[in-house]
C-alpha cells in the first residue's frame, strides 16, 4: 500500500500529465484556458486513479510549487505553467527584476551558450528569482549549473517576461548574449 505522501505525489503527476500534457489519455476536455472540470477528471480518471474532490484540494494545497490552481466557485482546475499543449493562461507582462536564474545540467551547457536558452516542448523558458529554486530545477537533469540571466537588459530590448500564478517567470527564450555563469563569479 502506498503511503499518503506517496499517494499524493502519485496524484500530483497524473494531474500534471493530463493538465500539461496529454488530457488525450483520459479524453479529458480542457477549454482554451486550460481549465478541466473536476468532476469530469474524476470519473475519466477513474480507470488509471482514484481521485476525490478532497485529495485533489488536497494536492493543490500541499503543492511545493502551487502547480495548480482551483476556479473561485471550486469547479475547475488548471495547472498554473509548464504545458506543452496550447492553452491561454492569460498571462500579464511584467517588468522581470534586474536578474533571474536558470538552472540546467551541465551537460546541457555548450548548447545553451550557443544557442541559447529555449522552450523545447513547453511554451517558455521557466526562470526562477532566486537561485535555490534553480539549483532544484537543475538537478532533475544531472549534476546542476546555475545561470543568471540580464533580464533588466532584455526587458530595455523588448523581450516580453510574463510570471504565473505561482510565480515561475517565463520568456520565450533568452539568447546567449543574456547568460552567464553564476558559479563562475
Ligand atoms: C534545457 C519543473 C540544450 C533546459 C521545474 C532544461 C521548472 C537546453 C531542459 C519547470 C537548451 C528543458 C521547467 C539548449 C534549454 N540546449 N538544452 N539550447 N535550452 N535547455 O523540464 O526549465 O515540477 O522542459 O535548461 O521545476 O528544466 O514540472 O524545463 O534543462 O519549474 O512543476 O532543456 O518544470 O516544474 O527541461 O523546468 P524542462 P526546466 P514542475
């Protein structure tokens, strides 16, 4: 039997690959916001997870990261960033603070300081205010390198930064010109 953390963690990657990703494999509707009715996440979940309206406000509650958010009236939910199918999260452009934070694995680096940092399968690059965040994010990939991007400086070119409702920033994409090393300092 899983424990409940387990439980919950389990329950949190379902909704992340159905609200993000692929609502396809449970032929769940999302609407053009990325909003899912709970009840119907339910019962589509049903055959794969067993969800409750409680152990998903559960979830949303207890998320590290406020991966989730629940309509006002309780009826819905969304995942607040990270998607790779189109969605509008209608997003608000915001000035970013003078610098942000990028963190990657090191074997990705020779990429990323040619090409730059891109989107890949998401809708933007995630950025991070403060640098503990990015060491976490890194470390998923491998052993962690930091960048610190100059977002003052892409912001004064025009680049659009925009944060989600749990804080991510998020840019289309940061040239090299942009990064440096922050464990190089
Ligand atoms: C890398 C998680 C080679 C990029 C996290 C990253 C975050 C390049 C990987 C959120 C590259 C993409 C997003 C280039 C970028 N060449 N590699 N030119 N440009 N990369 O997971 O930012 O738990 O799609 O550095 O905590 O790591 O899902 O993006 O390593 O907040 O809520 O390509 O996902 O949040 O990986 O993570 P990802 P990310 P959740």
């Amino acid at each position: 039997m899983s424990n409940p953390k387990t439980e919950l963690k389990n329950i949190s990657k379902f909704l992340s690959y159905v609200l993000r990703h692929c609502p396809e494999d449970i032929d769940l509707d999302l609407d053009s916001e990325g909003w899912a009715c709970i009840s119907e996440l339910i019962s589509k979940a049903q055959p794969k997870i067993q969800l409750t309206q409680s152990l998903i406000v559960e979830v949303v509650s207890t998320s590290d990261k406020q991966r989730f958010k629940i309509s006002d009236d309780g009826l819905k939910i969304r995942a607040n960033q990270g998607h790779s199918i189109k969605v509008d999260l209608n997003l608000t452009l915001q000035e970013p603070p003078a610098a942000l934070y990028h963190g990657t694995a090191t074997r990705f680096l020779d990429s990323i300081l040619d090409k730059g940092l891109i989107s890949g399968k998401r809708h933007h690059v995630h950025l991070s205010t403060d640098i503990a965040t990015a060491i976490a994010v890194g470390q998923r990939y491998g052993k962690p390198t930091i960048l610190k991007v100059n977002s003052a400086s892409m912001f004064k070119q025009g680049y659009k930064f925009y944060i989600s409702d749990n804080n991510v920033w998020l840019v289309d994409n940061v040239p090299p010109k942009y990064l440096s090393l922050e464990n190089k300092k």
